[in-house]
C-alpha cells in the first residue's frame, strides 16, 4: 500500500519533468498527472502531451490554446497541393479502380497514411463527412458523371510524379484492392468520420473535415495502424 502523503508529494514534483508516461509507456515530458483511487490505494497516472486526447488538452490550456497547437502543426506540413483527380487517375489506371466510392476511400486512406508518417498534406480540398463515408466532391462529381468514359475524364489529368507519394500510393492499393468492397467502406468510417458527423443533426447533412480533428486523430494514431473502431 502507498503513502497517500508520499503520493501527493511525487504528484506535485512531476508536472514538467521527464517521466515514464502512464499510457504509451516512453519517457516523456509529463502535462498531466493525477491520483486514482481511494485514499488507502492511491496511484499515479502521468501522462505526456502525445497521449492526451484533445478533450483533454482543452481542459488545460483552453480553446485557443488548441488552436495554437493545431495552426503551429498545420505550419510545419509539406503541403503539395495537388489535384485530387490526379490521385484517382493513378488508382483508376494502375489499379483499375472505377468505382466512384470506392475511390474515394482509396484517396482518403492514402491522404491519412502520408499524412500520418510523412507530414504530407496530398491536397488543399477537405473530405466531407457524408453518410456513408469520407467523400472529395471534386472526384467524386465527375468520376459518377463520366461512368462511360472515364479514359477521357482522366486523358487531360496531370500524372502523379512525386516518388515518396507514388510509394504510398502502390502501398496502399496493394493493401486494399484484393477486399470485399462492405470491409473497405467500415475501414473508411474510422473514429475521424465519426467524431466529424456526431453533432449532425440530420442523417442526410454532410460536414467538412476539419483541420482540428484531423490534428486530433494523427496524433492519436501516431505509430499505429490506422482502422475504424
């Protein structure tokens, strides 16, 4: 059993120094560091800045503090800004991916990957939370539009010419082209698209994306494979 009072006092002298994070169990410096349990079995949880969710990092330094984080964040991408159609032309003809839906979840794992291990935003255009997934309304309009001939669609599309992102590109085809088509659209419906449609509402509404919570879901997922709850 530890001393409430020894407890405390290691409590107190935590906040700011490098200790061993209570949830991802690396040695980092400590923003939150609080007592569970009774007085008769007290126990001390730190954790690091990474391993706080933003809910509670808001807790601490407010919303603007967060918006801080998120714009300092935002400034330190590598941001390419390239065509979204682009990104469909080299899954449409090294993939074979004609589907419209389909394609956009292709698009929205790649957009994740690169972003999560190379700090590479693909795009300026967000996502939509629609219904039944992640949505660019940029491809998805004119791939539906031109079902019949999509070879023209894409014949005036710029190539993809960047190596590091045709790299994540073929990784990620090759991960999912070989899946039934119902387990690519649950991979796509992750914890982003659902925190972004869960103040919605009305079923049919759609909701852009935002920075903050893609900001939120990168750093959760730093590390980890990344896959719907």
């Amino acid at each position: 059993m530890q001393n409430p009072v020894e407890t405390i006092n290691s409590f107190a002298s935590t906040l700011g120094k490098i200790f061993v994070c209570s949830r991802c169990g690396q040695k980092k410096r400590i923003i939150l560091s609080a007592l569970q349990g009774d007085l008769s079995d007290l126990k001390q949880l730190n954790v690091c800045q990474d391993c706080l969710s933003l809910k509670e990092l808001e807790s601490f330094i407010g919303k603007e503090g967060i918006k801080k984080m998120v714009e300092r964040w935002s400034n330190k991408l590598q941001k390419l800004e390239l065509n979204p159609l682009s990104i469909a032309k080299y899954f449409y003809e090294k993939w074979k991916i004609s589907d419209p839906v389909i394609m956009q979840r292709f698009i929205y794992f790649a957009y994740l990957e690169i972003l999560r291990e190379k700090n590479i935003v693909l795009f300026e255009e967000k996502f939509k939370a629609w219904p039944g997934g992640p949505v660019l309304e940029s491809v998805f309009y004119p791939m539906y539009e031109n079902l019949e001939s999509l070879e023209s669609l894409f014949a005036n599309i710029d190539n993809v010419n960047d190596a590091i992102v045709l790299q994540y590109l073929e990784k990620i085809a090759k991960k999912y082209h070989r899946w039934e088509s119902s387990r690519i659209h649950q991979e796509a419906q992750n914890e982003l698209w659902k925190e972004t449609r869960n103040n919605l509402t009305n079923e049919g509404e759609t909701k852009p994306i935002g920075e903050e919570n893609i900001f939120s879901f990168i750093r959760q997922n730093k590390g980890k494979v990344i896959h719907s709850a």
